[in-house]
C-alpha cells in the first residue's frame, strides 16, 4: 500500500519519467527531466527502495561530506511534483532515476502505484537514442504509443518496434496493461559524437513536451548552451575531413528524406511556437533565452567532446526507438 503524506491533492497531473543508461542517450532524456525539477524547484516526495532493484557493483553509492558528516547517496529512482501555474495551472509529477538492474515488472507496477493514487491522467516516457543524424541538423524526435485512439488525438505513431527494450518500451507496456494512456518521446542522437551532455536533444525534448502539453517551459541558458555544443563539434569536425565528409554525406541523406516535410502546414505549426513565445502566451508566463529570436532557434545546439572517426556502419549499428 502506498501512502503519499504531504501530496496535495493535484490538477490535471501528468507523469513525466527518465531513467539514465541504455535508454538515455547523450544523457538526453534525463537532463531534460532534472531541468524541469530544477527550473520548477520541484520537492521530492517519495524514493523507491534501492535494495529492490539495483546492482550496487553495477551502479555503486557515491560518498559525499554534509557539513563534515560523510553521507552515501544510494541510486535509485525518486518523484517529485512541480506545479505549473497560468491561466490553467496543472501538475507534472516527474520520474527521474536510474534503469533497475532488476525486478523490472515489480518496479514498473510500484511507479504504477503511485499514478493511481496520485491521479495521473497521462505518462509521458522521455528516451533518447543513437542514430545516423546529422548535428548540423534539427533533432528527430519520435513519438510512439501503443494506443490507437491516442495516435491519433495526438498525431503520434503507433509502435511497430520490435526487438531489445529498455524500461523505457517495458513501462509503456505496463501502463498500456493497467489502463493508463502513454506515451514515449524519443530523440535521436548522432552516434559519433554521443557522449554526454547534448544539449540540443535535452533541448528538442523539452520542445517536444511544450507542443504536446501546451505549456511553456523556462528554458533557461540551455538555448545557449545547445548553440556553444554545435559550435564546438563543428569545429572538431572540420579539423578532421574524414569526419566532415561522413556528416556531409549525413545532411544530404537527411535533408533529400525530409523535403516532403516541408509543407505549409508544419510551417505554420513552428511559427505558432515562435509566437507563443514572443509574445509570452501559455501557461506559466516565463520569459525564456529564446523568445525573441525566431522560430527555428529551438533547433540551435552545443558541446565541445571530440567526435571519433566514424564507424562503417553495419546492420548491427542501428538502433529504433522502442516503444
């Protein structure tokens, strides 16, 4: 039984999760979470008990001096709730900890547990992968479901996935089980170039997550951070031509696939953000880095890690989304 004392009682709330390793590329998908805790100053109410379900020799303790006293923090997965205020105020109730290393089907039904007796309406998954993206250009961001009607209130894609799965795919089919709408938003992360952090794909997640709930999200120094990341790996990558060719030989792939996409439909749909912002509309009314400098900033990125010489890509190389 869980019994959440100290919760008030929430509007609207949506669950909004991440869990670092094989599902967080770049650390995409966590930063994105810590970001709203640390720009919401969301307040920890509850942490799952981390005997349960980790491997402390695969993910171990960290020592740390509180005022002189040592302190170990132990991994785990804690939530939070932060309210988002406006003219319609809800409550995001946001999941961030660390893939389990077991008892996955336990876990998934206690984070269950606490979206029922909290109210939670949808679960909104956030992962990020490798893939053969060019960093030059906007990060794709998939969005998949398992539910038909819910694909298509909210032009998502229905998931075909079939394959390996993170606890990302696992707690979407759980929720799936239990009744619960979910989705997962995933963003694809150029493979030479994945080490952490990458604050374009944190940054096109949280794009992502505004359109879907129709909120504004303080965005902060991570526009200029995403900006100082793409600076960074173009200059790496032009000192090395075998490098620049390959993401030359990317951005025309991608470019060539993506022409249909530009119609005057999603055209439109990017200068409705641009102007959502500028002109300080949406819930929350926060004046953000971006707000002023045109619709197609959201896609500026950053970074300074040197990408590796790439890799020939093989079959075993691709990654998919999961559900």
């Amino acid at each position: 039984m869980i019994e959440l004392e100290g919760v008030p009682e929430l509007v609207d709330p949506v669950m909004v999760a991440a869990f670092e390793g094989w599902n967080d590329a770049g650390d995409a998908a966590s930063a994105a979470v810590a970001h709203l805790e640390r720009e919401w100053k969301g307040e920890v109410f509850a942490a799952l008990d981390a005997e349960d379900y980790y491997d402390f020799q695969v993910n171990r303790p960290t020592v740390f001096m509180d005022g002189g006293v040592r302190r170990i923090t132990w991994p785990t997965t804690r939530l939070s709730v932060v309210r988002v205020g406006g003219d319609k105020p809800r409550d995001l109730v946001l999941v961030r900890g660390i893939e389990p290393s077991m008892r996955w089907r336990s876990f998934c039904n206690e984070l269950l547990g606490f979206a029922h007796e909290l109210g939670v309406e949808l679960v909104i998954i956030l992962g990020a992968l490798l893939g053969d993206t060019p960093h030059t250009r906007p990060v794709p961001i998939s969005g998949t479901t398992s539910d038909a009607e819910l694909a298509r209130r909210m032009d998502l894609e229905e998931t075909k996935y079939e394959g390996p799965t993170g606890i990302v795919g696992v707690l979407q089919e759980a929720c799936t089980h239990a009744g619960v709408p979910a989705v997962s938003l995933w963003a694809a992360v150029p493979h030479y170039v994945s080490q952490p952090p990458n604050p374009k794909a944190t940054l096109a997640l949280l794009n992502r997550l505004e359109d879907m709930l129709e909120l504004r999200i303080p965005l902060g120094e991570l526009p200029e951070d995403a900006r100082a990341w793409q600076v960074g790996v173009d200059q790496l990558a032009a000192e090395d031509s075998e490098v620049a060719e390959y993401v030359q030989t990317l951005e025309e792939a991608r470019d060539t696939a993506e022409l249909p996409e530009a119609s005057g439909e999603a055209i439109a749909r990017e200068f409705e953000r641009y102007l959502r912002r500028r002109d300080g509309g949406g819930p929350g009314g926060h004046a953000t880095a971006d707000g002023e400098a045109g619709p197609f900033l959201r896609d500026s990125p950053s970074g300074r890690t040197r990408p590796p010489k790439p890799p020939k890509p093989g079959p075993e190389d691709e990654d998919n989304p999961e559900d």
